[in-house]
C-alpha cells in the first residue's frame, strides 16, 4: 500500500511516496485518527499535522475538553467524530479508511488517578483495548501511542533508558504500561511515545501540571507549592516539541521511545519561573507531602531517529507567562 500527504497547493501533482509492506515499517500516512485530538497534546497536534497536509479526524467525547481548543486551526478540514473510545460502534466509524492512528485519549494525571483507578483502567486500558482492535480490523498501518516515562516509577537511577526495568507506581502509569503491550501485540506498526511532563501553552492548556501551575501561580502573586525537598527528577518536554514528535513518529519503526527536553529537578523549575518572572517569589517547601516519583531518564533512542526539540525551559515559561498576561 502506498500512502502520501495530500497537498492543498498542488492537483495531480507527482508527490513522493514510500510503501510499507513489513510490521516495524512505518510509512508516510495521509488521513491520520486522532483520539483526544481537542486536548491539551491534540490542539497543537492537530493544527500542525493540517499544515503538514494530512487529512485529519478526530474522535474525542468532549468529555475532559471542547471543541473550542481547536478554534483557528481550519476547523472545516477537521473530520469530527464525537464517541467514546470504550463504544467500538463510534470507534469503527470514526477508524474507517484511516491509514494511522495517533491515541491520546486518556485519563491524565499521576498523582490524581490514586482516587480513581477504576476509571483509568477502564478509559485507558480498555479505551485502548478498543482502538487498538478496531485499528486492526481496518487495516491500519501504523498506531502511535501516547505513553508516559511515569512507567519508569521512583527511583534516582540516572541511567534509565526504554530497556530499562518498569516499576509504576499510580494507576495512570499502570494504566500507560499496560496500554503498550496491548498494541504490541496487535498486527501494525506500533510506535510508543513515553513522554516526559508536557508543559507550555497550547489552547487546550493543562493548569495541573507543575511548570504551568509554577507559572500561573507566579503571575497571580501566590507562593510555588514543592513538596518534598524538591530534589526529584523529572523529565520534561515542551507541548509543541510533543505535537513535533508525534508527527515525526508517523515515519519511526515500531518501537518505545523515551521523548523528552531534559531532566530538571522540581527545585530548578521554581527557581527558573521565579528567574523569568522577574519578581520575588516565595516557595513553599511542604516536607511531609509524598513529591510523586522520581525519575531521570535518557532520550539517545530518539536522537538516533534524529528528532531534537526545538523549545527550551525558560523560553516555554516566558511564552506561557505572556500568554497568560494577555
């Protein structure tokens, strides 16, 4: 089968292709499914794949976003399809002719799932249960998930790379674990993303993530909350260099990868929100309070496919504090 981007600028154009005809393969896909596609990930995902020249649909429930986090991006090219990824019936529909399938649809948050693990096993492992048997039903190529370096757990191992022992410690990052055997064991291309911690603005933005919850609570005068003694690792990663890897991993082999900008301890992201906001800033050190795991992982496998993120720490803090001053 061969695929190809579609171009809006061109009409029966000679357009390169490649043709996959192996699992581990990817090719280059034209009419990419994008779950959760008006989340946080999706709405600067969805956007940048339209200027790519892919034909894109989504298929979110609306339930933990709104259409409206896709406003300005050609909503008339988006296909929309709103249903549940537990309803194989609205997933079916929404995965026919569909030649790749990017899965962000989930239940976020490691430190909130605690309180909710029936529902992230049944949103995240059987919602991919679900898109996963109905990629394959129709042929899809290739199938990109959204997993989590959370799956890694606590610990202060520096050499942490995508060989190396899993032990989550929350649903959520039971759930992603799980969620990656599942479509390893379906019959396409399967291209695990383990992201490290998003932060940044996108439309859809997420206020329960630590750089960004630094951010706004910088700007609005209140102290930064570090539990812990802020010395735990975590990876992080710029939204837009998230959105940047999920295209570019359209074209990856099947495989895990680790995607990340660097590892930072918490008490180095109050210092630089502190440091770009230009003010004094009072932290709050709350010793008691489990800090969440601690992980500090590598990202060699995603340099060799040649992907280099594009946004650094302080320049992603500046442009979110702009965004939330305008």
């Amino acid at each position: 089968m061969t695929f190809f981007r579609r171009s809006s600028s061109t009409t029966n154009a000679s357009l390169p292709t490649r043709t996959a005809s192996c699992r581990g393969c990817s090719p280059i896909s034209n009419t990419i499914l994008v779950t959760g596609g008006a989340g946080y990930v999706g709405s600067a995902l969805v956007p940048r794949l339209l200027a790519g020249g892919y034909d894109v649909r989504v298929l979110d429930d609306f339930s933990l976003s709104t259409p409206r986090n896709l406003m300005g991006s050609s909503l008339s090219d988006v296909d929309f399809h709103r249903g549940d990824i537990r309803k194989r019936d609205a997933v079916d529909v929404a995965m026919a002719d569909v030649d790749a399938v990017i899965h962000l649809a989930a239940v976020t948050g490691a430190a909130q799932s605690h309180g909710m693990r029936e529902r992230v096993e049944d949103i995240n492992v059987h919602g991919t249960e679900v898109v996963a048997d109905a990629a394959e039903a129709a042929g899809v190529e290739t199938f990109v998930l959204a997993s989590s370096c959370n799956v890694y757990g606590d610990t202060h191992d520096e050499e942490l790379d995508e060989e190396s022992t899993t032990a989550p410690g929350n649903p959520y990052a039971e759930s992603k674990l799980a969620c990656e055997d599942i479509v390893a064991a379906r019959d396409f291309t399967d291209v695990n993303l383990r992201l490290a911690t998003n932060f940044g603005y996108s439309p859809g933005v997420r206020f329960n993530l630590v750089v960004n919850s630094f951010v706004f609570r910088a700007l609005a005068g209140e102290p930064l909350t570090v539990y812990g003694d802020g010395t735990n690792w975590r990876p992080f990663l710029h939204v837009k260099d998230t959105a940047r890897a999920f295209e570019a991993a359209l074209d990856w082999p099947a495989g895990t990868y680790n995607v990340g900008l660097d590892n930072f301890r918490i008490d180095e992201i109050a210092d630089a929100v502190a440091d770009v906001a230009e003010r004094d800033i009072e932290t709050d050190y709350l010793a008691e309070r489990d800090p969440g795991p601690s992980y500090h992982v590598h990202f060699d496998r995603m340099h060799e496919r040649g992907f280099e993120p594009m946004h650094d720490l302080r320049e992603g803090i500046s442009a979110l504090a702009a965004q939330f001053q305008a």
